[in-house]
C-alpha cells in the first residue's frame, strides 16, 4: 500500500482507490474522536520533578489527574466556545477535544505530597523527590 499525503488546503487527489479509501476512513475517524495531545515539558532538579502542558483556554475543572501505582495520567477537555460555531473560518489552529499523557514516575516521588495549579494557560505538576539519605559511618582501625 503506498502513503498518499492528504492536504485539504491543496486539494490533493489520492493516487489510488485505495489511498482514497484509507484518507476518507482517517478523516472521519479524526472527526469523530476529537483528540489532540498537547505540549509538555518534563525538569528536574535536587528536590522535585516538574511537568507542565501547555493548555490554553481551559478550566481547572476541566482537568483530571490520578496518580495510581506510579503512573501519572493527566486528561480533560477542551470543548470548543459556542460563539465559533457559525463562523468561516480562514484559519483554525486551535486543538479541540479530549486528551489524555500518562508518566510512570520514578520511585523516588512522594506520591502523597504531589501538587498541580494551573495559571496562564500552563498546567502545573510538582513532585517531590524522597530526601536521599546518606549513610556515613566512622571506622575505626584495630
């Protein structure tokens, strides 16, 4: 089977019936489940480990996070303003729809103490580190 690039804005023709087949059966597919993955950036540093995604134009209470064995998932919803639909628009780069990242975390975190806030379109995660203990021993010389 060969790939055939679709580009609504080109109007490109698939090559074959099949590629025509494959690029009608991918675009109602995407139409129909409405999901987007946005961006995130992972730091660390000695105390904690930070994640952050870019989510502009949502609420706090539209926002799920579960931390469960390890795994961090972070899911929610942008639905998309009442006051676009009927419009023309010449374009639209704004994702829609639902998302969903899931992280296994290191066992370092202290899962109880894990703390999210949301501020200017950024989703906030903090989880801190276990202090890493150090074991020093005097020895003596018989």
């Amino acid at each position: 089977m060969k790939f055939v690039r679709h580009n609504h804005l080109e109007n490109q023709v698939p090559a074959t019936f099949s590629a025509m087949l494959d690029t009608l059966f991918n675009d109602s597919l995407k139409s129909n489940l409405k999901q987007f993955n946005p961006a995130v950036d992972i730091a660390e540093d000695e105390k904690s480990y930070e994640i952050q995604l870019a989510l502009p134009g949502m609420k706090k209470s539209d926002f799920k996070i579960d931390l469960v064995d390890r795994k961090l998932t972070i899911s929610g919803e942008r639905k998309q303003e009442e006051k676009r639909e009927g419009k023309n628009f010449h374009s639209l780069e704004t994702q829609f729809g639902s998302f969903r990242r899931s992280f296994f975390v290191p066992e370092d975190v202290i899962e109880e103490s894990v703390e999210a806030s949301y501020q200017d379109g950024m989703l906030n995660l903090v989880l801190p580190k276990k202090e890493k203990k150090i074991s020093k021993a005097t020895i003596e010389i018989k």
